[in-house]
C-alpha cells in the first residue's frame, strides 16, 4: 500500500489506473478506523481493481463546539487496517493541501439534509457534501463506498452525486456491530465502562421498533415513541431524537408503507451516538 499526501499524485495514479482500464474504488473516512471502514475497505476490493482510501478530519463538517480537536487520530494503525484491507492507496492529506485558502464555495444539499441529524447539526451535511464533492473531483469517476451507519449521509452523497452527475457509483454498505449490537464508530472510544455497557440499548431500541412494525404496527408516531421509550429509559442515554422514515428519501410517511428505515440519536456523557436500521412493512 502506498501513502499519498498531495491532489495531484493521487489524481495520476488514478487517472493511470483508470487509463489502463481498471475500475477505481474509493472509500472516504476521517481515520480512527475499525473493522467498519474495513468492510467498505474489502467491498472495494472485492468489486473494483485498484482501491484508494482517504483519511482526512474534515473540519468543514464539525460546529465550532464540536469534537473536530478531539476526535481520535492514530495513522500507524490505520496504514496497517486499510493494508490488511486491501487498500493500494491511502490519501493522507494535510489540511493545507486540501484546504489551502479560506473556503468560500459550499455544497448544500436540501430535502433529505434538513432534518434529524441536519437539525441538531445544521452545517454538517454542508461540510460533508463540500468535502466529498471535493474527494470526488479528485478520484474521478469512481465507485465510492459509504456506510449505512451514518444513513442519512449515505442519502445526502447519493442525492449530491446524481444532483450534480459527479461520475460517480455511490455504494451503501451494511452497518458493522460489536457482538452486543453497538454500531462500530470511532466516537465509541468516548465511552466510559458505563456508558459503553449502555449504549447498546439504541440497537435494542430499533429492534424493538422494527419488531412492532413487522407485527403489523403501521402508525409512525406509535413505532416511534417505542423506540424513544427504550432509549429514555436507559439513564445514561440522553435522546436526542428517534424517527421512523421512509427509507428512499426519509419522508414522514403515515401510515408506514413500504421500505421504512427506523433512526435514532443520543448522546451518552460527552459522546454523540447515532444507529439505524431497515425494515419493510409489507
Ligand atoms: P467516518 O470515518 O466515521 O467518517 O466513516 C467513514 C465511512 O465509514 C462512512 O461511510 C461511514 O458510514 C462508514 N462507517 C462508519 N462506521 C461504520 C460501521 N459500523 N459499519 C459500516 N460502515 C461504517
């Protein structure tokens, strides 16, 4: 695996690659990786011929309270994660390599970005479709992985990318849990041994919501209380939202119909947790 740092090395090593016919992989991440960016990491290799990943903690997408100082970074361990993973090429690039001057140009998605995490974070899709419009203009046509963990994003960069006909196959892919349910996230470093043993309670939650709809429970509010009721009673867990949503565009369909995708949001002490899960009311 090579370590790229600079646009335009990683821009001619994919344009070379692609000029020899092979198709081009890309997985972003901002690092701190587990065996959930591994997964979208083996999907790419399994489906594409040359595999680049990127590194980069994109302060564009974190509110000026949030955790961008703090969030985790550890890039020997990373390297040797996205080696096992089949990465070819990592892009580590510098904030001034991908940020060399005063950012005056913003993607905004709407619809689909307002609401849920889009309210409780009102510039965090701005900055993560601003950054991965610009991943995508560096790699070039590309298939590009996202996870399902993060769900509503996974939605905002298919939206972005069809919006703006980047040349770009955006791919979702399944959420990896620990062995209790905990969605992997880099943010679960955070925890506390209490609040680790607790959070699992946002899976449980959206397990019981997605077992009253296949039982045939078809009113959103009532699916979505449920899941909110759980959550509240766990005491470490502080609610910040539980929706129940059509999967394609998360509208608030009534009665539940169709693809539905369950979301959920909490913060447990200083960590902000999110999971989701889909079920299809037949
Ligand atoms: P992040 O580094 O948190 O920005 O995540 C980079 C990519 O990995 C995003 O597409 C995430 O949705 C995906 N991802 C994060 N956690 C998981 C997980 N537990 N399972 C699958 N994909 C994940």
């Amino acid at each position: 695996m090579r370590t790229i740092a600079t646009i335009a090395e990683l821009r001619a090593v994919l344009d070379g690659a692609r000029h020899d016919g092979r198709r081009v992989g890309l997985v972003p991440t901002m690092g701190y990786l587990h065996d959930g960016h591994a997964s979208l990491m083996e999907r790419a290799r399994a489906e594409c011929n040359v595999v680049a990943s990127t590194i980069f903690v994109n302060p564009l997408q974190f509110a000026a309270h949030e955790d961008l100082d703090s969030y985790p970074r550890d890039l020997d361990r990373d390297q040797a994660i996205a080696a096992r993973a089949g990465v070819d090429v990592l892009f580590t690039p510098a904030l001034e390599e991908m940020y060399p001057a005063t950012v005056l140009t913003a993607v905004s998605v709407a619809g689909v970005a307002d609401d849920l995490e889009g309210a409780t974070r009102p510039t965090h899709f701005a900055g993560v479709a601003t950054v991965v419009a610009k991943l995508f203009n560096i790699a070039g046509p590309c298939h590009a992985y996202f996870g399902e963990k993060d769900y509503q994003q996974l939605l905002v960069v298919r939206q972005m990318a069809r919006d703006l006909s980047f040349p770009v196959e955006v791919v979702g892919c399944p959420t990896v849990r620990e062995i209790d349910g905990l969605a992997l996230s880099s943010r679960n470093k955070y925890l506390d041994a209490d609040e680790r043993a607790a959070a699992p309670v946002l899976y449980r939650a959206l397990q019981a919501g997605a077992a009253a709809i296949a039982a045939g429970e078809r009113d959103r509010a009532v699916v979505a209380d449920l899941v909110a009721s759980i959550v509240a009673a766990e005491p470490l867990a502080r609610l910040d939202y539980a929706a129940v949503r059509a999967a394609d565009d998360l509208a608030e369909i009534s009665p539940l119909v169709g693809k539905v995708r369950l979301l959920v949001a909490a913060n447990f002490g200083g960590a902000r947790l999110i999971d989701n899960l889909g079920v299809t009311a037949l």
